[in-house]
C-alpha cells in the first residue's frame, strides 16, 4: 500500500465548489412558485430515478462487519502495540516515562529497575484501556518509536482489565523473526524528509 | 341466510386476516430490502437465507417481548388502540374484491366479504375511523410527544379524508355505483378503458391522499422522526406496538388494491390473467409507496396542511365540477 | 565586617557586600547567570567558564571575580554568548544520547542549558576513550555521562571534609589542534581540561569508604552520580516532592521526601529517594538514606487503643525520647499539668540541666550562636562532641569553615581520620575522657580577654604557667664563599679555557640555642602535640571570628555544671561565639517545653522507650504511632530555629492526640498544638499551616521561625572551680556513640542503612589485640553487661571502642552511668 495519499497534508482547494442555495420564497405567491415549479420540474422524479436506478445497478457498498472488515488507515488509533528491535529483538522501550508523562487521561503506567546488564529495564507496563483515550500523544512522544497504534479496535469486554495486556501489545518473537512486524508509520514516525533538516554531527574515530 | 354462505365467509375472513398479516410481515422485510438495495445497502442478511427469516425472527420477538404498560397511561384506551387500527384496517377490506370470481369443486367462490353496494363509502368510512387508534393512543400514552403525534395524525387524516372523498367524487360519478365491483366492471374494455385516463386528476389526488392517509413518505408525519421519537408509538412495546405495525401495512395493501380497482383496471375481465394483472397492478403501488420513501423527504406539516387546503381540495372541486360538466354534455 | 555597596548588573542597581562573589549577588536579586560548577559556600573551581560576565568593561568569572563598590556588570555580550554555547557544545561532544533513561532527565543541567545555549548543531569533535560505568557501593559512577565540572570534588572536600573524591586523568587523545584557533579561548581552556581527567576516588580503591552522605551524587548536575539505590526506579518529574525537615538528629535539615505510588500495583505513596537544596544545606547519610523508617500497615486497633487509656489511667510516669515533635512534647506536658504525669526524659533533662547552668554565667536562655554562624566563622574549635556521628551538619559547618581559608582545633578522647583528614588547618587533640574541663581552661587560657575575666580566674590559670629552659635548633643563613673553575669557551679565540671565579652562596645551617619559655602545663594535662603553641600561632594568622561548638559529652559529665560555667565563660570572656549541639533530634525542643522529672513511678509508659507499656513508632510497642515521615509538626534544632515537617508517607493507626483527646485534652489535629508553644520559653504563637519551609535564591532560610530570646531569672554566679587533674578512667575504655548514618532505631529500620550494632574499634585497637572482626564479646562495666560482635571501623581511630544506641538489640545505655565514657571489660565469649 502507497501511503502518498496520507502524506500529503496539503489539502488544496481543488474539487471544491459553492452550493448555490435559493433564497426562501417570501410571499404566498412566491411560494406557490416554487411549489408548482418544483412540482412541475419533475425533479421528483428525479429522485424517484435515481433510488431505482441504483437498485438496478445493485452496486452494494455495505460491509458485513464482522465478517468483513474494512482496511484502516495507517494513521488509525486503536489498541497499542509495542515493537520490538528489528535486529536483536529486544523491546524496543527503554523506560524513559515520557508516554507516561504525557498521557492525559494518565492511565499508562510502568515499574522500571537497574537490572542485571546495567541497563534500565521495565519490569511491568500497562496501559489501563478503559481509560485511553487513544489520543495517540504516547506513540508521538515515544522516542524509540516502541510505543505505537495498533489497528484492533475490537475491544469490548466485561472487564476493561481484558482490553490488553502488555504481552498482547508487544510484537511476539516469533512475529518478529517471521518479518511480521511493521514500521509504524503514524504517529511520532519520522517525517518523510526530515532527513534533509537535519545537520550532520561531525565524528572522530 | 345460509349456512354455506356463512361458512363461506368465515372461512374467507379467516383466510383475508392470515393472508394480510403474514403479507404484513413480508412487506416490512419488502421494505427493508428495497430500501436497503435504493440506498446501496444490502438490508437483513443474517437471519436465515438473505435474511428471508427476519420476518420470523421479528414476529417472535414481538410475540414474546414484555407488554410494557407505563405507569399514568390510560390503561384501557392506551391497550384498545392498537387494537382499532389493526381492525379498521381488517375491516375495511370486507368490501374489497380481491379477485375476481371462481369456480372451486363446483362452488363458485366470490373473494368479496361482502359485495355491498356503497363499497368505496364504506372502506373510506371505515378506514376513517381508523384514525382513533393512534388518536387514542397517542392520547393516552402520557408522554408529550405522543400527543403531539396524535394531535397531528388527526389533522392529517381529517384533511386528507376531504382530498380522497373528493377526489373520489369524479369517478363515482362516472361510474354511477359506489359498489368496487361495479368499477371494476366498468373497465373490462382493456387498458385503454381504465379510469385512470378519463380521471387522471382524481388519480393524483387520490394518490397523494392515499399516502397522507397511510402516513407514508412524505407524508410520514405521525411519527416524530426528526425528534428521534417514534410518535404515538412511543410507548408502546411487544405485540401491541406490532399491532399498529400491522395496521399500516394492511392499510397499504388494501389501499393499494382500491387504486387498483378504482383506477387501473382492476381484475379486468375476470380471467386469470386478469387477476395475476390485478396482484402485478397492487404489487407495484405497494413498491412505490416503498420507492417514494428510499426518494423523496418528508414535508413539514403546515406544508401538509397548505397543499391539502389550499392546493389539493380547490382542484378536487374543480375536477368534480368539470367531470360534471362533461357528463351532462 | 563587609561593607553596603551598590553594584549595576544589566542595568539593574543592586545592594549587596563588598567582596561577594558577582554570582551570588546576582542570585540573591534574582538575576540569571548561567553557572555550572560553583557551588554556593563553597571555593569556586573555575570548571565550566559559563559564568562568564563582563564587569567595568573586563571579562572575568562571576563565581570567583568579588563585587567592588559602583562596579557595572553585564551578564552578556556577543563574546559571553559565543564562549557559552561553545562551552555547551563541548559538553555535548560525546556525551551519550541516553536522556531516555538517564536518572537526572528532566533536572539536568546539561539538558537545560544545551537548550538554555539553543545547542542545535555541533561543531567539535574528538575520539572517544572507553569510560565504563563503576560501582563505588552506595553512589554508581558514570564517567560517560560526567562533564567533570568537579562539584562532587568540591562539595567533598568543602563542605563534607571526607576529600574521598578526585580527578584523574582520562587518558583521553589530544584535542584537534586547528580547534584551538576557531574556537573561543575559554571554552577551548574548559574543554582543554575537561579532557584530561574524569572522577576517581581518592583511595585508590574500588570502593568508595566514606562517610557516605551522597551529597556527591546530589551535586552533580547530570546523572554521572547515582543513588545507587535509586537508579533507574524514577523519573524525577514523578515525584511528589514533600517539604519536610529530617528527623534524624538535631540538625534539622531541611529535606524534600520524593514520594510516588509504590508501583503498578500498589498505589500507595512510598518515598524514594530525599532530595535537598544542596546549595544552602548538605544532608549526612543517615538524611539522604534514612527515609522509609515509617511505621507501616498500621491500623485503628480499638482494643490496643483501650488497652492504651486502660494503662495512661494506671500510669504516674511518662517515659520518652526526644525523637519526637514538639507538639507531642507539648501533649504530653499538658497531660503533665493535667494529670500530674512524671515526664521522664534522660537526653532531654541532661540538655536543659547544662542550659540552665549555663544560663547563670551567661545571663542568656540559650547559647549565642548556630550552625550558620560557624560555616563562616575563620577558627572554629569542637569540644565534647563526636562530631561526625553526633551532627554530621556540625561537623560540614566545621570542615566548611576550615577549608575556607580557617583553622579549627578538635578535641575529643576519640581519634577520628575524617577530621584529621580534612585539612592541615586542623589539629585534633585527643585529650583524655573527664578532662573536658582542663580543655575549656586552656581555651579561656588561650584566648580569654585578660582584661575582663574575673581575677580569681585569671590567678588560677596562672598557676599552670612557669618558665622553662628548653634548647632551641635554628636554622639560619651563613654566607659561603667557594671558588669554582669552569672550562669556558673563549669567544675571540675560539679556545677553551679554564676560568675560576668566587661564588658566593646562603647555605642553611643549624644552630642551638637555650632559650626561656613560658610552659603551659594545661597543654600537658590535655595531651596537646609538640609545638602547639607554634601551629597555633600559625592557625590563628588573620582570624578575626571564632565559633566553638560544644557536644553531648558535656552535659552527662560528672562535673557538667561547672563545665557549663566555663562555656559560658569562654563565650562571655572570648571572641568565641557558641553553640552546643542538642544530644537527639528534638534534644532542645523538648527541655524547652518539658518540665522533666528525674525519677520515674510506679508504672511507666514507655513513648518509643521501656516501660510498662509501650507506645512506638518502630512498630515493636503495644500501640503504634507515627514516625517522624508520617507526621506533621514541628522540630527545634540546634540552630535554635522551629522547622516544620510534613507527612511524607500514609499512617493508618493513632496518633499521640488520638489518647489525648480520649484522656480529656482537646485538639482536632496535633498540629493545633503548633500556636500553643509555650512563649515563656521562646516559641511563637504562629499556626503550623503559616510557617514556610524554603531557602532563598540570597540563601536566606527561610524556614519556620527563630526562637526568641528570654530573659534569665537566676542569680548571676560566675563561680567555677578547679580541675581535679587526677580523675581519669582507668583501663579499657568504651564510649556511647554511633557509627556515621546512624542515630536511632529509626535510622536503623531504612532499608539502606539497616545493620546491626555492635563493638566498634579502630582497627589499630582491633590489631592490638586478640579479638576478631565478628568475635562475640561480653563488654562488661560496673553498671551492667552486654554481649555484642565485634566490628572494625576504620572512622576512629585509637584504643577506645564504642558501643552504639542505634540498635534495639543492643542496651548500650544500660552500661553507662550517664557519662558518656566508661571503664569496661571486654573479653571474647
Ligand atoms: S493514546 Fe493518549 S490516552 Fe491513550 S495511552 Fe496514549 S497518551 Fe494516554
Ligand atoms: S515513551 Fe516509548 S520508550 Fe519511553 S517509556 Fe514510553 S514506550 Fe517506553
Ligand atoms: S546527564 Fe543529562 S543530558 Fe546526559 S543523558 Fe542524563 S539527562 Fe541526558
Ligand atoms: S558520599 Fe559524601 S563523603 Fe562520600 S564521596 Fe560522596 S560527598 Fe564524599
Ligand atoms: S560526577 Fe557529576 S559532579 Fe562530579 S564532576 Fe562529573 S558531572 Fe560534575
Ligand atoms: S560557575 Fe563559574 S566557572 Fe563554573
């Protein structure tokens, strides 16, 4: 999938016209005008061929949820996911808390320690659901692009603790090494040419 | 009277009031569809084959739902309404020849309850008194918007019985009977000989009053749609609020079979063909009560109200009096 | 003192004193400098070179450049700001992107004054040397994240006195050469040095042996220096930060509880880590990781509650220490006055005792001077006090004052490495127990005013004088003529030729001489070294005030009321300036708003003590209470000031006013008790919920309020008596003290610092002798016995073994007949 038309932002004015609406008819004769005119116009029957010209036609544009699902766009907000490395296949969160921090319905929440490797290591994270307002602020802060939208959006339960746990947001390994995982492309991903702002640090090895 | 006779129409009362509520049912999934497939959509598709068993599935639903009847209700009238429009639509059909005659083992069988001889005056009466059954019930529903509803379906049905007993007025005159029969009789002589030629107007007229009188897009006013309010029906739940159901789609049956017969030539001349050309006549009037509805919006009801009076009627008069004219000369 | 001056910054007329730093000037109206490595009190290293302002038209250092009368600053020019954000680039150069996890995100000074710089592009560059990051125990060291603006360094060696940190070298490449010429010249000499060195640890160990305050890893400005126990567990913009002021001992520092939910799980508030405003106040160990001493998963019991009244009723006797607040010293005099409870408070009663003695010589409530006072003081002398484990704050205040171009003199039976190791402006003497009193003659001796001490006084300090006959050695210059021959190359000819010339050289040379001095035996009573009177000499080059800081061993001394005389005498007839440091937290409070009775009745209830029936906040009494961290009220401290302190973490159970109330007293809250602080005694009628709790960006305290003076009603007697120079402790001897972060049972329930006591000697003791670090010994005394382990500690230093308080287990007290050193029996078991 080209994702060209996400990317675009600008959105132009073209394809754009003015509605030209008519004026209410003041007068009892005006009125009566407009009545027979419209009645005479025959743009009753306009519609009325409409509706039956499309019934002939028989072009069915309902989705049979759940059996079918419609594709959603790479922008789309539902339940998150949290990725993994592509080469070691590590989490790719480090504990800095900053979707901790910006999360305003502050329902994200994690336990970090120094752990054996000297590194950080976050011991349990969740995001509390029933709470998320899928804003979509937690993918766009994240620095490490880990914490990302999903597209499952089939969240109802009788418990919100059901919604997610964070083994069900976080990419399986074996997903992972099938390539199964994808970049994300929503949210606090890097914008496409952001490459060009960005000035070179110079390097001595 | 004798007892065959009595029999005999028993058994067709019997036989009308099973047809008409099961082709009630069938007209609500009908509607659905047709509906569905105007507006690209598909309508029911889960309840059995292409949702052919929803009218099931809805018929047990109101079957077996709780009779709910709320706390300041009047509790009689609130639980006799439904019950007098389902009947005053039944009722009405006494008069209307479904088909033409037939031979059955030898017993010729006439599908007329009874061939009364002011059949039209009878089936708009009767038809007229159907009114009461969203008047009193709206009325006594204690909710608001119930009231509003009744007050409003009153007006519609009065004006527009003017517009349709008018409008009649034409035909009946050239006709010479008030009998559905005798209408029918007088258009034996192929299409060229239906009514709907001489009478184009009365046609239109009748037509539009046929939808007031129904409550049907555009004229949908009886229910308080744009308040997401179902009218006089709010409060009323299970089978008693099934059996306006019933009511509105019988209405629109027999309302149907009367354009036919009055202006499309009914039965003809009695033929088999003749009678399949009489269920083709009804079955497309009934579409386009559904057409209309996937088409055109409702009006407002002082709009109603104006074309009723001030458009409709005056050209009703006048077509009288030109038919009168006409027939004198 | 120094002079009102008026200085220009930017524009801006500020009144400040001649010769402070421009920086704090700056501070104090509230005028922004950047600055990285100085630290307010202590001597400004010139690390980072961001100070930089221009003053009367000259670039200099607003951290170490004085103030002068009508001087005009300006805090930055097109220079100053090309210096600045080169010095930030250099910062930047190799420092790793890891503000994701890094400990200090969010507070670092890096970050915020890259961003401060507009630091958006990077211009230097130069290989990186592998840095890795060390383990030095209780603080984590990772130099790939130091920016060597040496404050650990600092604060260490200013303001702790423990120099156990330093800079070695990095063994880092050579700048780029071509970066000398396009760089700015400060920012090339910062990075210059920055290059050359990381932090490293005095000892040359692998381990950091300190006295472990952590105010190293609360200096430094990025997260180079960790807690090792809060590493990786927060984000500082987590934390619920709680004014509060430490419980610990009498210090009262001021301390922020860091508190947030305990994890994902468990919502409750638990406390972190204690953050300070390191710039106006250093914490001690037993502040900084003492923190989670509170009595948890308490709940209402209503049986042990009525169990409670049941024994108040019974009760004639209060027994208490003074670790508690004092609104509940104030409760439970009001029960006092009430019920006719004995209050009985040993610590306390001692304290208010030596005041009261001293109150007759000095016409003064309470003693003149405080903790402040000392850090800028230029000789400050420590007598009766271990200083280090007694108040670690008095103990800075006294480093501080030294490093800062002063001398100080210590004397304690107790030889202590730390201070000897703070400077050689220190001389510790190690006197012998029960000769505190010689050391206070000595010191009237020494520096009294001649002139106005009473003559009694002054005959009596004569008959420690006599003349004496000692040979002097004196190195002098002599004159010394010798001839030299060179072979010299002869210009003209080109030969080489042999020259003698005379040289005329100054060789030293040694002379004896016999020479009469004046011998002051109180020298020798006291133990001083050889040539005191000439290192004194020396030390007291251009003192001008003096502080003396007196301790516990005083008050318990057997003679402590003519000790108390002396002090007063000192304090009254010297420049000396005094403070005496309350023996436990709440040491001076309590005396204040207590009348104490000596002996206890019947049947006692025992408040975080023995007694019939017990009430605690360590959670091991009949009834729980609250711990310092959980309530709210107020502390007196030594510098006589009525700190106030929050509830850090939830309690669940009762609290003192709970019983109160029950008895028949009447206060919603204990806190209501804050107005009613008796006035008589020097509190204020000041609700609790008005007094502040802050510093001052001037670094003014701005906290609670000051006791006020009060009038002495006692006859004035400035009688004292002689020294009994034959009393001595014969033998072993132990002392009652405490490690270094220990105080209390509460100190030794943080998870950090619990241990278990014991008998602590100095490893020389230790090598003298047969015992064994881990011997169980019995330490037998004419008052009692205990059997306790062994332990080394190589913070003191001698033959005298101490035994702690700090341990429940351990009934040190038991041993002691009030006088903090006694003759003891050790032997192994
Ligand atoms: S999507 Fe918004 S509300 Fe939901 S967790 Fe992320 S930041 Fe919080
Ligand atoms: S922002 Fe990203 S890296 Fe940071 S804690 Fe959240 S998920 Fe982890
Ligand atoms: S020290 Fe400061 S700049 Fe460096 S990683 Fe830590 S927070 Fe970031
Ligand atoms: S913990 Fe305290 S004593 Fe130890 S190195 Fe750090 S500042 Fe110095
Ligand atoms: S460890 Fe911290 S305080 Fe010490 S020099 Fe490095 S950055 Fe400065
Ligand atoms: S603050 Fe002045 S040189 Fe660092």
């Amino acid at each position: 999938m080209s994702f060209e038309k996400f990317k675009d932002r600008n959105v132009g004015e073209d394809g754009y016209y003015m509605v030209d609406i008519e004026d209410y008819p003041e007068t009892g004769w005006g009125k009566f005008k407009q009545v027979a005119s419209r009645s005479l116009k025959g743009e009753l029957f306009v519609g009325l061929w409409v509706v039956l010209r499309e019934m002939f036609k028989f072009d069915i544009h309902t989705v049979q949820y759940p059996k079918e699902k419609l594709p959603i766009g790479p922008r789309y907000r539902a339940v998150h996911k949290m990725l993994r490395l592509f080469e070691s296949g590590t989490e790719r969160c480090i504990g800095c808390g900053l979707c901790e921090k910006i999360c305003i319905s502050d329902c994200i929440r994690m336990d970090t320690k120094y752990d054996e490797n000297s590194r950080k290591e976050v011991t349990e994270y969740s995001i509390n659901l029933g709470r998320c307002i899928f804003c979509g602020y937690c993918a766009e802060v994240c620095p490490e692009l880990a914490i990302v939208h999903g597209g499952r959006y089939e969240n109802a339960s009788e418990q919100r603790a059901h919604f997610v746990e964070f083994e069900d947001m976080l990419t399986p390994i074996d997903a992972l090494k099938a390539g199964q995982q994808e970049e994300y492309p929503g949210f606090g991903a890097i914008i496409p040419g952001s490459d060009k702002s960005v000035k070179k640090t110079p390097l001595a090895y | 009277m004798d007892t065959a006779y009595f029999i005999e129409t028993i058994i067709k009362i019997v036989v009308l009031l099973l047809v008409f509520s099961a082709l009630a049912g069938f007209g609500t999934y009908f509607e659905r569809k047709v509906l569905a497939f105007m507006q690209r959509r598909l309508g029911p598709m889960h309840v059995g084959p292409y949702g052919l068993l929803q009218i099931a599935a809805d018929g047990i639903k109101l079957f077996t739902k709780e009779d709910i009847v709320p706390q300041n209700v009047v509790g009689p009238i609130f639980k006799i309404a439904p019950v007098i429009t389902a009947a005053t639509a039944f009722m009405a059909a006494a008069a209307i020849p479904f088909m033409p005659s037939f031979t059955i083992f030898g017993y010729e069988v006439h599908p007329i309850i009874s061939d009364i001889n002011v059949g039209i005056l009878y089936i708009l009466g009767v038809m007229a008194i159907g009114l009461y059954g969203p008047l009193l019930g709206g009325m006594a529903s204690a909710n608001k918007w119930s009231l509003i509803s009744a007050a409003r379906a009153a007006s519609v049905f009065i004006s527009y019985e003017v517009v349709s007993g008018l409008s009649l007025l034409a035909p009946i005159m050239m006709v010479g009977s008030l009998s559905l029969i005798d209408f029918n009789n007088y258009q034996t002589g192929g299409v060229g000989s239906w009514m709907i030629w001489s009478q184009p107007v009365a046609f239109i007229l009748f037509l539009i009053a046929a939808f007031a009188e129904t409550g049907r897009t555009p004229f949908h006013l009886i229910a308080n749609d744009h308040e997401i309010i179902d009218g006089f029906g709010t409060e009323y739940s299970g089978m008693r609020w099934g059996l306006f159901f019933i009511g509105e789609y019988a209405n629109m049956f027999f309302i149907s079979f009367v354009i036919a017969l009055i202006f499309l030539g009914g039965f003809g001349d009695g033929s088999v063909g003749g009678a399949l050309a009489l269920l083709g006549k009804v079955s497309f009037i009934f579409f386009f009560f559904l057409w209309t509805r996937a088409a055109w919006p409702d009006v407002r009801p002082d709009q109603l109200m104006w074309l009723c009076w001030k458009v409709l009627m005056p050209i009703a008069v006048i077509n009288i009096v030109i038919t009168g004219i006409v027939i004198m000369f | 003192m120094a002079n009102e001056i008026t200085i220009t910054i930017d524009g801006k007329e500020i009144e400040t004193q001649e010769g402070e730093f421009i920086l704090n000037a700056a501070r104090a109206n509230d005028i922004f400098i950047p600055a990285i490595c100085y630290l307010t009190r202590c001597s400004p290293t010139l690390a980072c070179r961001i100070c930089l302002v221009e003053a009367d038209g000259k670039q200099v250092y607003a951290c170490n450049a004085k103030t002068k009368s009508g001087m005009n600053i300006t805090t930055t020019t097109e220079n100053i700001e090309r210096e600045r954000r080169a010095i930030m680039e250099v910062y930047d150069v190799n420092h790793p992107l890891q503000c994701g996890v890094c400990d200090q995100s969010g507070e670092c000074e890096l970050q915020n004054y890259t961003l401060e710089m507009g630091v958006d592009s990077q211009n230097y560059t130069i290989a990186d040397v592998d840095r890795p990051s060390v383990d030095w125990g209780h603080i984590h060291y990772d130099p790939g994240l130091c920016i060597v603006c040496e404050r650990c360094v600092t604060a260490c060696k200013d303001m702790i006195g423990d120099n156990s940190l330093k800079t070695v070298p990095r063994g880092a490449g050579a700048i780029d050469g071509a970066f000398k010429e396009s760089m700015p010249k400060d920012a090339y000499a910062m990075w210059n040095k920055l290059n050359k060195s990381v932090i490293g640890l005095t000892s040359g160990e692998e381990m950091l042996d300190c006295t472990s305050c952590g105010e190293c890893a609360a200096v430094c400005p990025v997260g180079a220096l960790v807690d090792t126990d809060y590493i990786y567990t927060s984000n500082a913009w987590e934390h619920k930060q709680v004014p509060a002021t430490c419980g610990h001992c009498s210090a009262g520092c001021q301390i922020s509880y860091d508190t947030k939910h305990t994890s994902i799980d468990n919502p409750e508030e638990k406390i972190y880590r204690v953050s300070n405003e390191w710039n106006y106040v250093s914490l001690c160990g037993a502040g900084r990781y003492g923190f989670d001493y509170q009595n948890s998963d308490v709940t209402k019991d209503e049986t042990a509650f009525g169990a409670a009244l049941d024994a108040f009723k019974k009760a004639d006797t209060i027994n208490f220490t003074s670790t508690i607040t004092n609104e509940e010293a104030l409760i439970l005099q009001k029960m006092k006055d009430k019920f006719g409870y004995r209050l009985v408070n040993k610590d306390a009663q001692d304290f208010k005792t030596f005041l009261r003695d001293y109150s007759v010589v000095s016409r003064s409530s309470i003693y003149g001077s405080d903790l402040e006072k000392v850090h800028n003081t230029d000789f400050v002398v420590s007598v009766g006090s271990a200083l280090k484990s007694d108040n670690p704050n008095a103990r800075y205040a006294f480093n501080n004052a030294v490093q800062m171009k002063g001398a100080g003199l210590y004397f304690h039976p107790v030889a202590d490495p730390v201070v000897d190791g703070m400077s050689k402006n220190v001389v510790s003497i190690n006197h012998a127990p029960l000769q505190e009193e010689a050391v206070l003659y000595l010191l009237l001796d020494l520096f009294g005013n001649k002139d106005l001490l009473p003559t009694k006084i002054i005959d009596y300090l004569a008959t420690f004088h006599s003349m004496k006959t000692v040979t002097v050695t004196e190195t002098i210059k002599e004159k010394v003529v010798t001839q030299v021959t060179k072979k010299v190359v002869n210009k003209e000819t080109g030969e080489e030729e042999e020259v003698t010339s005379d040289v005329t050289k100054m060789v030293p040379k040694k002379v004896s001489k016999e020479v009469e001095v004046d011998d002051n035996r109180l020298l020798e009573i006291v133990g001083a070294p050889d040539k005191f009177e000439e290192t004194l000499q020396k030390l007291l080059k251009k003192k001008e005030t003096f502080s003396l800081i007196v301790g516990p061993d005083l008050y318990t001394h057997p003679s402590s009321q003519n000790i108390a005389r002396l002090v007063a005498l000192i304090e009254k007839y010297s420049a000396f300036e005094l403070v005496m440091i309350p023996t436990l937290t709440n040491t001076l409070g309590v005396g204040l708003i207590c009348d104490l009775d000596d002996e206890a009745g019947e049947y006692a209830i025992g408040y975080n003590t023995q007694g019939d029936y017990v009430l605690s906040a360590l959670g091991d009494g009949d009834l729980d209470m609250p711990a310092i961290n959980q309530q709210e009220g107020t502390l007196t401290s030594i510098n006589k000031r009525v700190n106030p302190t929050n509830v850090a973490v939830g309690y669940g159970g009762y609290v003192l006013n709970d019983i109160a109330n029950a008895l028949g007293l009447k206060a919603e809250y204990t806190i209501d008790y804050t107005e009613q602080l008796p006035t008589a005694r020097g509190f204020k009628t000041r609700k609790f919920d008005d007094l502040p709790n802050h510093y001052t960006n001037a670094g003014e305290e701005v906290r609670g309020y000051l006791l006020g003076k009060m009038p002495v009603r006692m006859k004035k007697d400035e009688h004292v008596v002689a020294i009994d120079e034959d009393q001595a402790l014969d033998g072993t001897l132990v002392y009652l003290a405490n490690p270094v972060r220990q105080f209390t049972p509460f100190t030794n329930k943080a998870h950090q610092l619990i241990s278990e006591g014991g008998l602590y000697m100095s490893e020389s003791a230790l090598s003298g002798s047969e015992l064994q670090v881990g011997d169980e010994v019995s330490v037998k005394t004419e008052a009692g016995e205990v059997s306790v382990k062994v332990i080394s500690d190589n913070k003191i230093d001698g033959e005298i073994a101490y035994l702690p308080t700090f341990d429940a287990n351990i009934n040190s007290e038991a041993l002691f007949g009030g006088y903090r050193f006694t003759t003891a029996s050790i032997e192994k078991v």
